[in-house]
C-alpha cells in the first residue's frame, strides 16, 4: 500500500464470530499416563469486531468470551465471575499521506500511530502473530508507528506493562500475568497467594521447573518491549527483518507457609531491574516457476543477552528452510527446520542455549498436538523437525497431511537415579501425523475437522515429563470446529 485515499464519507464493519471446537484428547500436549482414558469437552469463542474508519483515522474493538460448555452452571453468582474481556481496542491515526492533498507535509509515502491493544502479525506467525487457534487468541497493549515508503515497509514498536494504577503502589516492578489466587502447600493444605508471588513445582523441597517453558506458553508476560520490522518485496520475493528486544523483571526464589500447613515455593518478582534478550534475524519468501509453480522460504533467526530467568543466552539460534510444488489444486513440499537447545556436555552454570520462539504460533508450525514451544513446554535439548506437507485446496473442500519426525538438536542427559553418568539420550522424540479437512458450508461458515497421531519415545516422555516408561508412548487427538462469521453489513446490503 502506497498512500490511503481520504475517506468521504465514514465506513463502518462489524463482524461476528462463534466457533465451537469439540475435541477427544488422549495425549495432547504430553503423552497420557498409561491406561488413562481420553478426555472430550467443547470449547467456545464467541466475539463481535466493530471497525470505524474516516478520513485520516482507523479505529477497531473486538469484545469476546471464551468459555466451556458445561464450565458454567445453568444460574452463576456473583462468585463465578466473568470470561467476556476485551480482546481488541485501537485506533490508527494517518500523520502523512501523500494520497491525501489536504497534507502539506509528506517527505514519505505514508506514516501511521497505531495505539491501544491489538493483535501482532507479522510474516508466518513464526516469532510474533496473533496465536488465533487458541480460543482466546493474543494480544498485546502496544504502540506501533508504521511507516511505507517507495515499497518498503517499517513499523517501530513498544509496550510497557504494569499490574496496577493503584494509590500507594511505589516502584514498577511487574508480575507477570494470569497468577493462581492460591496453592497447594507440600503438607496438601491450600494457601493464599500473596501479590507479586508465582509458585512453581517442588521436588525435594526445593522449587523447580518441571519443564522449559517458553513464553508462548506463559502468555504476555515481558516487562517491556521493543520493536523494528523491516520488508520490501522484490518482484515475487519478499525480504523480511526483525529486531525484538523483551525485558522481563527479575524475581528471588522464596516460599511462603509455615511448619504447620507446609511451605509453597516459588518465585517473588520485587527485585530491581530487568533481565534484556534480544532476538534478531531475517526471512526470505518466494516462488518461482510457471508450469510447476514452487513456493519457497528460508529463515535465520539468533538470540542473545539474558532469559526471562536471567541465564546468559550463548548462541541461541533457529533456522530453516521448506518448499512446496503447486500443480493445480494439489501441494506437497519438504521442510526442515532446528532451533538450538541447551548441550548438557558443553554449557556452563548459568547459560543457556535454548532458542525461545517469542509470541509467535506453535500449533502452525510444530504439529497440531502441541508437544513443543506451547503452554506445555518444550525438550530443554531444542528441536529438529524434518516434515513433508501435502495440500488439497478446492472450491469449498480444503484438506491437508502432515507428517513430521522429532528429534533433539542438542545432547540431553539422563539424569534418573538409575541412569549411568552422563548417559545421553537417544535424539528421536518422535513421529507425529496431521490429518484436517475444512469444508466451507456458505459464505460465513465453515466446517473443520482434523485427526493427529503422536508416536512418542522414551527421550519425549523424559525430556517432557522426567519419567520413563510410566506413560503410553502413543497420543491421539480429534476434533470438530464450526466457525460461523457473519458479516452484519454486509448480509443486509441490498443486492445488486
């Protein structure tokens, strides 16, 4: 886009959403606890997006809920609470458009203020989008100047998060959200959770992290950030760059409790200051050929400075590459792809090189079951993933095959009691194959389906959970997602 028009007269949209996804899941996420039975529930998300838009402003608010069938009673109290939030709530204010003659001043094509909370999308979703296929999706409060210029594209980016506005709240220290109102204590009592305090796992009395999480899965939870994108496109390739700088506020290990009812162990987020990471790369998109048109992508992305728990990040990276050949309706292609872990027979206390894919989307890329880089964390080792995907998109049928094989990038340790010193792990986590089909019913509502296989091993199970041999080795997970978007306006238009 070069330049926007100046609107005269006032344009207006509002959209609707429900999507219900009816799911049987026996092993999504981590593998089930042997001789366990599947669980099956149905999930909702029902949002309403309005749109504004007149002359040298855009405004946009998306108000959903999100909930379970069956997690309310048919009458709830006041006790229960709510789930409807706010999810979108923007404006994007046009400060030079060369288009718009009533600007006097325009040394560049176009230049926006896009403030207030709004989704983040750029390139794939890879490192930051909008994470649609959880239902409640993301978000972040965030300000965005976004500038164009003779094809190319930058946007600068910032955010800073605080819990309260609250009289009497000295300092800026800032706990990371969604916090549990109370725990379990190691003498099974149920505590309190005082504010700016996060339990964690115990074992042995001490706390720890039952498995690398990434920020993926512990939703927006950085201090602060900051942002440059830039891209052009060059005939039918597209050059990417990203520069992403997230602070996240030190914490102490502390507990809270007594000897009576027992101690909860966890994290205090008061200390000053603020531990840096910087993530940095570029992507290359494109496609080539006529009679057997090929999609193509390469990517290379590094990290470095401190983690959300202050280790040193030390030649933290992810690359990749994938192409798909497009005959007609039918796709099929290669990819593979590593992001680096940390090697238990080279990294020194106090490091770490695990690549953290940032804000980005999981499910897209690294199997719909959701083992790796999720809310259910990730092998501490890293990841390869060598995957073939095939393609059938019709006129209103839609269906796809995946199949991907898991492995860890970097040596990982078995630790148990009963291993020998320094008795690495086999690599293979895994072989996971996707199957979903999409069938669009009319104009505002489709119909998605989708089956998934996990075959695990030993080093999944391990690497995952710390056990071995106590769960099946073989996930399973279906579902069924009706998606209806009505476009209001548009369905009351008159016809011409």
């Amino acid at each position: 886009m070069v330049g926007v028009l100046p609107q005269t007269n006032a344009q207006f949209s509002l959209i609707g959403q429900l999507r219900t996804r009816t799911e049987i899941r026996h092993g999504v996420g981590n593998l089930p606890v042997a001789g366990s039975p599947a669980a099956a529930f149905t999930s909702q998300r029902a949002r309403l997006t309005f749109g504004y838009k007149w002359d040298r402003i855009t405004f946009g608010m998306a108000i959903q809920d999100v909930r379970v069938w069956g997690q309310d009673a048919s009458t709830i109290s006041n006790a229960d609470g709510n789930r409807l939030m706010i999810h979108e709530a923007w404006a994007d204010v046009a400060l030079i458009n060369r288009a718009d003659t009533t600007m006097k001043f325009a040394p560049i094509d176009y230049l926006s203020l896009k403030i207030g909370r709004q989704e983040m999308v750029y390139d794939d979703s890879r490192l930051i989008g909008n994470l649609d296929w959880l239902q409640q999706a993301r978000r972040f409060d965030a300000a965005l100047l976004k500038a164009q210029h003779k094809g190319w594209q930058l946007d600068l980016g910032t955010g800073f998060n605080q819990n309260t506005d609250a009289f009497g709240v000295s300092g800026t220290y800032y706990t990371p959200g969604n916090v549990p109102t109370s725990a379990l204590s190691t003498k099974s009592v149920t505590l309190a959770v005082p504010a700016g305090f996060i339990p964690t796992a115990t074992k042995g009395g001490l706390p720890v992290l039952t498995s690398a999480v990434g920020t993926n899965g512990q939703n927006q939870q950085f201090k602060s950030f900051t942002m440059i994108y830039l891209a052009h496109k060059f005939n039918k390739t597209k050059f990417s760059a990203l520069f992403f700088n997230d602070n996240f506020q030190k914490y102490r290990v502390d507990s809270i409790g007594s000897a009576t009812n027992g101690y909860v162990y966890g994290r205090r987020y008061d200390v000053a200051g603020t531990n840096s990471r910087i993530t940095y790369g570029a992507m290359l998109t494109g496609l080539i050929g006529q009679s057997l048109p090929i999609a193509w992508q390469a990517f290379a992305y590094g990290q470095g400075g401190r983690d959300r728990d202050g280790l040193q990040l030390k030649k933290a990276y992810h690359y990749g590459a994938s192409l798909m050949f497009q005959r007609g309706p039918l796709s099929i292609g290669p990819g593979y792809e590593v992001l680096s872990g940390t090697n238990d027979a080279t990294i020194n206390a106090g490091q770490t090189s695990r690549f953290d894919p940032l804000y980005g989307t999981p499910h897209k890329f690294w199997g719909l079951m959701d083992y790796f880089y999720a809310g259910t964390g990730s092998p501490s080792g890293g990841l390869k993933d060598g995957y073939l995907k095939v393609k059938y998109t019709g006129k209103r049928l839609t269906t796809s095959f995946d199949a991907h094989y898991f492995a860890l990038a970097n040596t990982v340790y078995n630790k148990l009691p009963d291993a020998a010193p320094s008795a690495p792990l086999a690599a293979k986590l895994g072989m996971e194959y996707d199957l979903t089909a999409t069938y669009s019913l009319n104009k505002f509502t489709t119909v998605e389906g989708g089956y998934a296989i996990m075959n695990g091993t030993n080093t999944l199970e391990y690497t995952k959970q710390g056990t071995m041999n106590q769960k099946d080795k073989v996930g399973t997970w279906a579902y069924l997602m009706i998606n209806i978007r009505p476009d209001f306006f548009a369905a009351n238009a008159p016809k011409k």
